[in-house]
C-alpha cells in the first residue's frame, strides 16, 4: 500500500506533518479529516507533491504523526486586522464573483495580492477550507477573530439565496459606511482630548518646575511679606502636585483601570453606556450614532434574508451599547411571542418618536427593512451635523480653556513681581 506524507493544520492552526498509509490520494486526505486535521499537501513518498485540500472537523489524533516545531509566539502573534483592511477585501471579492469568477478562484487571486500578511494566511486557509468541501460561511466561521456573526451570518444568508455576489456588496457598503460614521466621532472627540492632555502638560510643567523657582524669588525679595491671594493658591497647588506626582499619576493609572474594569461587568457597563447617552455635549452625539448603527445593522441583515429573530440576536451583540442591547433583547422577546417591536423600543427611553414611528409605518406596511435603512440614513445625516457642531462650538472653548489655565498662572506669578518694582520706585 503506498505511504503519503502531509502537511496539515491541527484544531489550534498549529501546522504538523507526518506520514500515513493509504490506498490513493482521496482516502489519504479521508483519514486526515476523519482525525481531525485540515490538509494542506498530500504528496506520495518518493514523488513531488500532487494536491492540496482542506476543510475538516477539529478533534482527533493519527497515528505516525511527526510534530514540527513552531517558533511563533502566540500571544505576540498578531490575530486581527483593520476595518479597512476587511472592507477592502470583501468588496473585491463581490466583484470578482459579480464578474463571473467562481468563489474559490476569486479566494486565491485575492491571497496572492493581499498585503497584510494575517488577512493573507485567512484567506489561504479559508480557500482551502473551501477546496475541501466546505461552504463559505462555515470557513469563515473558523476566524472568529476576523470575521464577526454579523458577516457571517449575511454570507450564510447570501449562499441559501444564491445571491453571494449581492450580499458581499451590502456587506461592503455596510462597513464603509460604519467606518465612516466611527471616523466622524473619532474626529469630534479628538480635538477637544488633544487640547486637555496640552493644557495638562503644560500646567504640570508649570507647576513642578517653574513655579518653585518663582517662590524662591519671592521670599527672597518680599522679606517675608504676605503674597496675593490668588499666588498663594497657586504656590500652594504647586507643592502639592511636587509632593504629590507619584500619588497623582497612580490615582490617574488606577481610576483608568477601574473604569476599565467595570466596563466589563454586566452592571458598570450599563452604568457607563447609560451615561455617555446622557452625557453633556458628548451625549448627544454618541445616541444618534448608535441609533444610526442598531437601524444599519437591523435593517441590512433582514434585507440579506436573515430571519428576524437571528438578526435581532446579531444586532444586539453588535450593538456597542449596553442600554441599546437590553432594548433589543426586549424587542426580540417581543417577537418571539408574534408582538410588534415598536413597544419595546418606545420603553427603552433610548429611541426618539420620529425612529419609533418611521419603524411604526415600515412595520404596518411590511417594508421594514426599507425603512430602518432610511432610518439609517437620516441619523447618518444627524451624526454629520452633530459632529459639525460639536467641532464649531468645542474650538473656542478649549481655546478658552487653555487660555484661562495657562494665564491664570502667569497672572499669579507676576502679580508680586508688580509689588516688588511699586515697592522699589517707592524707594
């Protein structure tokens, strides 16, 4: 019986060759999804390599096996990609499979020019995943780090309805358009953190640094005479944050790390998501994103074919928002027991009554997923605005700001250096 030597991925995606004994090439790739390994290269012993193959169940052991070593790291190993980097490739694959190339050629002329080396190997792997028999979203579904179950899901729903190609697109111009959205926040915050971390360094600097010096030179000078108020209370913050600097920046490090912390835990989470709904000037802002991404992600999910009640799951987990997820999960309750879901979302408190009631009109007429994407739409419209806004007003008051630290200490600073020269033309 002829002996063939492999190379296969084990359940973890540790790489492992070793030999076996087979009547043919086929029964040999048999034995190796039946031990739980996913093929890479079957080749005859004593002849060059012929096929490759994959896709396969996890679990199992084979005999013979001869582990090679890996010296990757894996917690050093980098296991994600960019937004971007996913947005790019899923609208080149819709393309190519829009233009009539099949799905697994369309796989492998996109792993031979993808650039990032991690999206590279995926898509090695999920091509032979695919080679191997199985379907497209069940390879993806191996790269969880990847790949979310909203992507997955919409691809799943694409393959039944034979309309891979369509559901790519949407799934393309879903994440341009979250992506976009997400970049717009990021900008509004940006500017007003840059301008408080300068106003920090700068008032640190002052205050460890320049203001001592400046007492010195004042006790020196006044002989003991009593400074302005405001300078006393400026010396007086300065010897504290001197003495203190150890103190503060591990109070700063701890709080940083509570918040971290109670971000995870079911109650501070929710806590923490309730307030940056309510939140002054941020608040604003933050609600119409996440009404925008709950009505995109909802609305594209149902218009793909995923039935109600999974997309309504996805959604949720997707949310971002603990307050937004506890009124999806009322809403997929509501449902479940054959009730409207406008109920649910006007009890939350989170949806204003224009969302309620557009979601009102597309349910009654049966055009419900139309109408969550022109939800969509129009908060997509609201974020722009708000972002405009935001920038416009937060522009002069950090300038403000700034102003009013930095020249508060000035001030404090020079006002004795003006009784000192009154005091000498005195004399």
């Amino acid at each position: 019986m002829p002996r063939y030597n492999y190379v296969a991925l084990d359940a973890r995606g540790q790489e492992s060759t070793g030999t076996l004994d087979a009547s043919s090439q086929n029964e040999a790739v048999a034995q190796l999804r039946q031990a739980g390994f996913f093929p890479k290269t079957i080749t005859e012993e004593g002849k060059g390599p012929k096929k490759k193959a994959a896709g396969a169940p996890t679990g199992g052991s084979l005999a013979n096996k001869e582990i090679k070593i890996n010296l990757n790291i894996p917690f050093l190993e980098k296991k994600t990609i960019k937004a971007r980097t996913l947005m790019i490739f899923t609208r080149q694959l819709a393309t190519l499979i829009d233009a009539g190339l099949p799905l697994l050629r369309g796989l492998t002329v996109l792993s031979k020019q993808e650039p990032d080396p991690v999206l590279k190997k995926t898509i090695t792997q999920i091509a032979d995943s695919v080679q191997g028999g199985g379907t497209f979203s069940e390879s993806l579904a191996g790269h969880p780090r990847i790949f979310n179950k909203l992507y997955i899901n919409m691809v799943k729903a694409g393959e039944l309805g034979g309309v891979l190609e369509v559901v790519l697109l949407r799934l393309a111009e879903f994440q341009e358009k979250a992506q976009k959205i997400k970049n717009k926040v990021v900008s509004a915050m940006f500017y007003p953190v840059i301008v408080l971390v300068i106003a920090i360094v700068i008032m640190a600097f002052l205050l460890v640094f320049i203001v001592p010096k400046f007492e010195a030179i004042f006790a020196d000078m006044l002989g003991g005479k009593p400074l302005p108020a405001l300078t006393q209370f400026v010396i007086g913050t300065s010897n504290f944050v001197k003495n203190n600097i150890f103190l503060i920046i591990g109070a700063l490090i701890g709080l940083g790390i509570a918040y971290k912390y109670a971000s995870k835990t079911s109650k501070g989470g929710a806590a923490i998501d309730a307030f940056k709904l309510r939140a002054p000037v941020f608040g604003d802002l933050t609600r119409k994103s996440a009404i925008s991404r709950f009505s995109r992600t909802l609305g594209t999910l149902v218009t793909s074919g995923v039935p109600i009640l999974q997309a309504l799951n996805i959604t949720r987990e997707t949310a971002g928002n603990a307050v937004i997820a506890d009124a999806i999960s009322r809403v997929h309750d509501s449902v479940r027991e054959g009730e409207s879901i406008v109920q649910p979302l006007e009890a939350s408190g989170v949806f204003p009554p224009m969302v309620i009631s557009m979601i009102d009109v597309g349910e009654e007429t049966g055009q419900l997923p139309e109408m969550l994407l022109k939800v969509a739409e129009v908060y997509d419209d609201e974020v722009d605005n708000a972002v405009s806004g935001l920038t416009s007003l937060l522009e002069p008051v950090m300038i403000v700001f700034l102003a009013v630290v930095v020249g508060t200490i000035v001030i404090a600073l020079f006002l004795p250096l003006i009784s000192i020269i009154s005091g000498m033309q005195q004399q």
